[in-house]
C-alpha cells in the first residue's frame, strides 16, 4: 500500500514536559505528505504543562490520565485511542526533522512483512544516538553508532534487533496482535526490545529507517540512576531472556556469558551484584508468567521452564570474589553515602538471629491451577526444591553467617585501633562504615527474597500431583 493511503496517528506519552513540549510539537505539526492525527498522553503531570497542551494547540488530542502509569501504560492508552493504520510513538523531548514520520510510514509501505520501523535519533550535538538495536547474549541492547559522528555510515535501511520506543512505529494489525506493551517491564526499561521480539517471533520484520530523523536530549526529566533504576533494570533484562531466549540459547549463550560477567565484577560492584542476585530470585518467582509467555512466544512445553529455573539458581550461587568478601579492612570505594555510624553489638546479634532461613508457614489456598499449570508446579516442586532451591537456601544461610562474623570483626578491629594517627582512623572508619551499609542491605535483601521462595515451593509441595487422579469425563 502506497505512503498516501494510510493515515497515522503519531502518540506522546507525556509527563512534566512542560519544558519540552512545545518544541516536540512545533516540529510534529509541520510534518507534510501524511495524513496524521496527534495524541499527548499525559501521566498525571504537576508542572501544567497538560493545561499548556489544551489551550496553545487545540488541534492535538488530549487524554488525561489520572495516575502516572509509566512509559508502557501511557503509550498503552494513546494506542487504544489510536484511529491510524500506522500507530507511532514519540517521546516528549524530540525534535523530528522533515520527512521523520513520512520516512516511517513509507518503510512500512513497502513489505507487509515489516511489522516495526524506526528512525536514526541524534544527540542535541548531532552526533549518533541509535541507528537500530543489537541485542546480545546476556539481553543487554546496545544502540548501533552511539556517539558517532553522523557521516552517513547509517544511512542504509536494515533488519536490526530492536528500535527505540523513542521513536517507533507499528502497522495496526501488530498492535491489535500483541495488545501493545507489556506493563510488566513498567514503570521503564526494555519495553520496545520485547515488543520488537514478540513481532519478530510471528515472522514479522523490525527495520531501522534512516531517512526518518530526529533530535532527542535522552535526559528531560529523568534523574539520575540510582540503585532503585539498577534493580529495575536487571529484572526487566531477565524478564525480555525469560520470555524469548530459547533453551538452546539460554545452555549454550545466556548461561556462559552472565557467569563469566559475574565472577569478573570487581571492587565497587556490590549494589550491582545485589540487584542481580535479586533479579535472579524475582524472575524464579514468575516462572509460572513465563512458561505461559515461552508457550504462547516459543512454543515450548510448560515443564520446560526447568531449564531456566536451573540456569538462575546456578547464577544465584555464585558470589564474585572480588566483591563478597569477608575481608574488609581494604579500602572499598563506593558511590553511596556511608552510614552515620557502625551496627551497635546487639544489632548485629539481632541479625544473627536472622541468618539462618527456615521455611514459612502456608498462606491461605489458592485456586485449582489448570490441568497442565498444576503439572508443571508438580514438577517444579520435584525437581525445583530438590535439585536447586534447597542448595541455594544453604548456600544463602553460610554467606549470611559468614557477613555476620565479618560485621563482628569490623566492629572489634574499630575497638582495638584507638591507637590509630587521626586521620587514618578516620579513614578507615569511612571505608568499614560503607562497607557495612552495602552489606546489610545486601544480607536483609537476600534474605526476603530467600523467604518468598521458600513460602511459594513448600505450598507447592502442598499441592497433589493432578495427573494421580483419575480425569472426570
């Protein structure tokens, strides 16, 4: 179908965009050769910048929402209300330069097969920002040219991994195939990487159009990332591996690269390994989620899912030297704040007495799970709790004593250094202090996510094997 037969409607998710707003329009409404409709999704801004949007440019649709709900949700409701055959996605602070939106819509034009189009994005000093994704084995994406003066090196259309949900389109029949994002990435990261592979997973294609060009300043009104942005963006790496990566790729790729990665991290790598190690344990709690997205994505059987189920509680066990140690009296450099002062001794017992995981009492009974969900809880349970789960909660208990003997260390080395010159005194104590926050919070998340885990496989171990009764006619 010819660029003059379809009709687009290009969708801003929007919040507190009142600084980025009017330029992202200005540029928009001066697009030709396209028959388009403009929609602004507006989270729940405080800064009025909403207000702004009504009164200054009446001819763009307005949809109110009454809570934030994140990239994925706003983009979501913009696309619901969507009329266009080619739904497009822009963020609030860009500049499309001419020919952006008749660029995408035309590289959908020409294949039926091209499920997603997007465009080359530039940093504000004109250099590269994304020319297409590259997915590798770990599902970390990396933004093809990054930084790169633009000498045209990408100016040629191609078949890539992903493309950026900063400026992306999809013909209508995906959207209404895939039901838009996932919210399960929400509030950020890695949503337009799995909408990109659920496409490419129909046999559909994701290209990268160059003619299509835009301005984009990445950094608006995002903060500056902090451990909360670094646990949020491990879970939603393991979350695009649980759902596509296949069993080969997870043996053979996925499982050699995330140990490799693991054992290398050095000094200074204990909020990262933290947030891995949480990932690990959160992705295994939605193993039941993901042996449905495997099945529906990869055709794969349920009781499959104990291929990842062994592959993260392998990862899980691993505890980088270079990082976990119960060493210390070196200095630890650290980008966070040291606590006021060291654990009090009977904080430390009160710990102790916590170091050691038991099993949780049961919850309340769920409801019956389908004939094959309960097959595979069945399963899992066998060869789950045996095989992985319970190496794992042994291995978590001895780490956990072993942190708790070195805080008893750390507090008596204090104690017998008042001989210590001032200055290296203090030193030292700055470098225990913030060895110490990293380890607690480390210890008291590891031992929540622990406890989940135990809770969810003893009710499974409550649960009869379905396929021991007989099946009712």
């Amino acid at each position: 179908m010819s660029r003059s037969r379809l009709a687009a409607s290009v969708i801003i998710p929007a919040w507190n965009g009142a600084a980025d707003l009017p330029a992202c329009l200005d540029a928009l409404l001066t697009q030709t050769g396209v028959d388009f409709e403009v929609i602004v999704v507006d989270n729940a801004s405080t800064d009025g910048s909403a207000d702004r949007v009504a009164s200054a440019y009446p001819q763009v649709r307005l949809l109110r929402q009454a809570s934030n709900l994140g990239f994925s949700g706003g983009c979501n409701a913009g696309l619901a209300a969507a009329q266009g055959d080619v739904l497009v996605l822009l963020n609030q602070d860009t500049e499309v330069q001419g020919g952006w939106l008749a660029g995408l819509v035309d590289a959908l034009a020409a294949d039926p097969a091209i499920a997603i189009a997007g465009s080359k994005a530039l940093y504000p000093d004109g250099t590269i920002q994304h020319a297409g994704g590259v997915l590798d084995a770990q599902g970390n994406g990396s933004h093809r040219g990054r930084r790169q003066p633009d000498q045209g090196q990408f100016d040629h259309p191609d078949d890539v991994d992903y493309v950026t949900g900063a400026s992306l389109a999809l013909r209508r029949a995906v959207y209404r195939a895939s039901g838009g994002f996932d919210t399960g990435f929400g509030p950020a990261y890695f949503e337009d990487v799995d909408l990109c592979l659920r496409a490419k997973a129909q046999g559909l294609r994701v290209v990268y159009a160059p003619v299509s060009v835009l301005v984009h300043k990445e950094q608006s009104v995002a903060g500056a990332p902090g451990q909360a942005a670094i646990r949020l963006f491990q879970r939603n790496r393991l979350r695009v591996v649980a759902k596509h990566w296949p069993q080969v790729r997870l043996e053979q790729a996925f499982l050699p690269a995330e140990r490799a990665w693991m054992e290398e991290l050095g000094p200074g790598g204990e909020p990262l390994v933290a947030a891995v190690h949480e990932a690990y344990l959160h992705t295994l709690l939605g193993l039941g989620e993901f042996a449905a997205w495997r099945q529906q994505g990869l055709g794969e059987p349920p009781a499959m899912i104990a291929t990842l189920a062994a592959i993260l509680t392998t990862l899980h066990a691993i505890y980088p030297l270079g990082v976990v140690s119960t060493d210390f009296s070196a200095a630890v450099e650290l980008s966070i704040p040291p606590s006021p002062s060291l654990l009090a001794p009977q904080q430390i017992a009160a710990l102790a007495e916590q170091a050691h995981l038991h099993a949780q009492p049961l919850g309340p009974p769920r409801s019956r799970l389908h004939r094959w969900a309960a097959r595979f809880r069945h399963y899992w349970n066998r060869i789950g709790t045996e095989w992985y789960v319970a190496p794992v909660m042994h291995r978590q208990t001895r780490f956990n004593h072993a942190v708790i003997g070195a805080l008893q260390q750390m507090q008596e080395g204090m104690q017998q250094n008042q001989a210590v010159q001032a200055m290296d005194r203090q030193h030292l104590l700055l470098q225990q202090q913030r060895a110490t926050a990293v380890l607690v919070e480390y210890l008291a998340g590891q031992a929540r996510e622990i406890t989940a885990l135990s809770q969810e496989v003893n009710e499974l171990k409550r649960r009869p094997d379905p396929s021991d009764r007989q099946e009712q006619p």
